[in-house]
C-alpha cells in the first residue's frame, strides 16, 4: 500500500511539474535592426523584460543581423514570434505558417511608403536623370529598402539592372542616408511616413538640420502595409492562451509611455493595431515582380 501511495504522489508531482514547466515555457521574440544592432538588442531587452513582467512568461530577444538570418531562425523555431517588416513577414510565411498579431501604425495609419532620395546638390530632379546613376538598396529583401521603390520603377519600364551603373546594398536605413550623404551613392531607398517630406528615414537618423536639406525625395512609392508582429502558427496552435496572452500585453503596453518610447526605438513605430492579413497582398504582388517568386 505504501508502494502503492508513493507511485500515486510521483506521478501526480511529476504531473503538476510538467504542466508547470508548459505553462512557463519561454517565448523568444525576434528583431530586425532598423538602425545599430547594439542599441536595438539593449532597447528589444527592455521589451522583453517589460512584457515577461506583465504576462509571467518569459520573453527572450534575438536580434538577428539581416533580415535573412531573422527568417532562417524562424524556420528552424529558434524564434517563436517576430517583429517583421512587411516582405519578410511574406516570406516567412512561405517558409513556415504565421499567424499575424499586430501591425504598426504610423502617423495614425496603418502603412507607410518607401522614398528614393538624392542629395539636393546632386542635379537629380526625377527618376529619368537617375540613368547612369549609383543606387543604394538597403538589403536585397528589404520592404521599402528595394522591393516597392525596384517594383515602381519596373512598372516605368526601367530595369535596374542596365539603367543604373552600380547597385549597392549598402544595409540599415540610417547607412541608406549616410551613404547618400557622403556621395558614396547617388540616390538611395528607404522608409518615409508621409509623402511631404516631413517625417521619413533622413528626418529620424539625421540630427543636423543643415544635413537633412541638402536631402531631396524624387520618388514615393504606392503604400506599403505596416511592419507585423507575427507568431509561428505551430507555436500559436500549441499556446494560444499564452499567444493571446502575450499579444494582449503588448498592445496594452504600447500605449503606456515606456512602451510608446520603446516601439518608437525599436521600429520607428507610433502605435500597434489589430492586423488585416489581406492588406499583404500588394507585397506579394511586388515581390512576384522584383524577384520573380510567389510567395504563398
């Protein structure tokens, strides 16, 4: 009886244990870095911290170098969720199901464009003056960095590659305006929040006022839908609870004023919403026609 009792009381601690150890399993959360990879994996360890504070789970951060690497993590589940821009949120999903959280808002909207731009002193004034010309994409699958600025001129009849003299991929969006501005290229692609000039990639990385001047847009692209916050869809079937649980915080500590600084810092980002997964339609879209792969 006593053998008995004690199998009974190690199987029901063994039980209770398990179920301990699924209720608290980590999540790991993975970031691209828009600018300085050190200053994004201090600020995505203040998130994680804040967010593991309000769920009682544990949140890691990973901050992968490129937007390759951040893909190939997700594949291979050593990332459970991922702050994604919009062409890496597509391809991660050909390569392994998401289930779409969250999606940035900026300037009150849900999207956002991308932005050619030259230096003022340059003598560019239009697409057409850029034959001939050194372009700086950001990354070969980067959202506004390439796809949708590549996929507009395309559909002007420019190939890119006999229209310009050199393509560089230069990388983050703060190294796209550097490069600008340094004449290490003549005109370079990235991110811009309205179409007026008032709040895009050189604004938010160019402290000097004199520096941003010299800076002249001479192509917007269509709009492009916001950055996602999306969870691997074996993961979000296996832990929907904790999913939502998690999806709840975030939202909810967007809006508090260290969460306002950190999304800011983090992804250039104003505020977070509900996600509408057709809006990604136009990415694949552009994609199919950039790089010559669908992407379901």
């Amino acid at each position: 009886m006593k053998l008995i009792n004690f199998c009974l009381i190690f199987l029901a601690t063994s039980f209770f244990l398990s179920c301990e150890f699924r209720k608290t399993e980590p999540f790991t959360f993975g970031f691209i870095p828009a600018s300085e990879i050190e200053e994004v994996e201090i600020v995505a360890d203040s998130l994680c911290t804040e967010l593991t504070k309000q769920t009682g789970i544990e949140i890691r951060s990973f901050v992968a170098p490129d937007y390759s690497s951040l893909i190939e993590a997700i594949r291979t589940r050593h990332v459970d969720i991922a702050w994604l821009a919009p062409m890496s949120f597509v391809e991660a999903e050909a390569e392994i199901k998401q289930t779409p959280l969250l999606t940035s808002v900026r300037q009150g909207k849900p999207f956002f464009y991308s932005a050619i731009f030259t230096r003022t002193d340059s003598g560019i004034r239009s697409v057409e003056d850029l034959n001939g010309k050194r372009i700086g994409w950001t990354d070969p699958t980067s959202t506004a960095g390439r796809i949708f600025p590549e996929y507009e001129l395309r559909k002007k009849g420019i190939n890119p590659a006999t229209f310009f003299r050199e393509i560089k991929y230069v990388g983050g969006h703060d190294r796209a305006v550097k490069a600008v501005l340094d004449g290490d290229v003549d005109a370079a692609a990235s991110f811009a929040n309205d179409t007026i000039n008032t709040d895009n990639a050189w604004h938010q990385f160019v402290k000097d006022k004199e520096q941003i001047a010299k800076i002249r847009p001479i192509l917007y692209t269509k709009p492009i839908p916001g950055d996602v916050i999306s969870m691997s869809t074996h993961v979000y079937s296996r832990r929907q609870a904790d999913a939502e649980k998690l999806k709840k915080a975030i939202l909810a500590f967007s809006v508090t004023s260290t969460g306002k600084r950190l999304i800011k810092k983090l992804n250039r980002t104003d505020a977070l919403a509900p996600v509408q997964p057709e809006m990604y339609e136009t990415v694949r879209e552009a994609a199919k026609y950039v790089l010559g792969q669908t992407f379901r």
